[in-house]
C-alpha cells in the first residue's frame, strides 16, 4: 500500500492543524496504529510552526508559502516540510539521527524559554529525521517513521 499527498499551505498559524488534520484523516483511514499517527502529528505540528514562524524569505522578499508532504509506502511513512526562508543560522549544529536508538536528541531549550523544543520534539518522535538548508532558498525538515498497524487496518502494507 503506498499513499501520499503534498500541500501547498500559506504561511499563517491557521495552516498547521490543517495539515495535522489532514495527516491524522490519512493515518486514520490507512489503519495506522493512533499512537504512531499522535507522534507523527506532534513531529508535523511542531515543524509546520517553525515554517510559519521562521520560513519567509531573506528581506524584501519574504516568501507567503511553506509545503508540507507525506508519503505512506510500505511500513514507514516519511515527512517532509520545506519553507523558503534564510535556513539554520550560521553556526548552529544541525543534528541528524540514522536511527533514534543510536543518537541521542539534543538538549531541549530551558524550562524558561519561550522557544527552542521544536527541532527536540522531531527528533525524539521520529525513527529518522534530516534537516537541510538549502543556501537562499530555505530548509527541508523532513523525517521517517516505521508504522505500526491497528488490528482492523483495511489498508495494512503486506
């Protein structure tokens, strides 16, 4: 079984549980166990909020628009969101984990600040998970879950 779908989506607040709910409908529908569907929701949530937070383009050209796809193949789903802004700041360590099991997350931000467990959260729900800039024209934030299915799941890989 393999389905996936792309959206295009403005950069507003009112976009990420759209996109939410449009993944948790397709995880709903495929048979996918609701524990897997809430992490990845969470995973989606928090990286569609930081493309509308932080994914305008460079100034004088900010960018309106941040596209969210998903692709359901086999036993995993992957996911990714792209923005169009300035990308990672210049020196920041971007992690990127194989295999959740063999790194570590990194340390989320401290219990006072307002911003910063995002990329934390991802990287702790997710099996596999990537995030690259691309020079001038934004980021991709994109990771992997293996699936699990419900008992009754009509769409189960086989």
């Amino acid at each position: 079984m393999s389905i996936w779908w792309s959206l295009h989506l403005r950069r507003e607040a009112a976009s990420v549980p759209l996109a939410r709910r449009l993944l948790l409908g397709t995880m709903e529908t495929a048979g996918v166990d609701p524990d897997i569907s809430y992490d990845l929701s969470i995973a989606l949530t928090e990286a569609c909020a930081n493309a509308v937070e932080h994914g305008g383009g460079p100034a004088g050209g900010s960018s309106e628009a941040f596209s969210v796809t998903a692709y359901l193949d086999g036993e995993k789903c992957r996911i990714e969101v792209t923005d169009s802004g300035p990308g990672f700041p210049v020196g920041r360590v971007l992690h990127r984990t194989s295999l959740r099991t063999s790194h570590a997350p990194p340390r989320p931000a401290d219990a006072d600040a307002e911003h910063g467990r995002g990329l934390w959260l991802i990287e702790a729900l997710a099996d596999h998970v990537d995030f690259r800039n691309r020079p001038g024209m934004g980021t991709v934030v994109s990771f992997d879950k293996i699936l699990k299915w419900r008992r009754d799941a009509v769409l189960k890989a086989s």
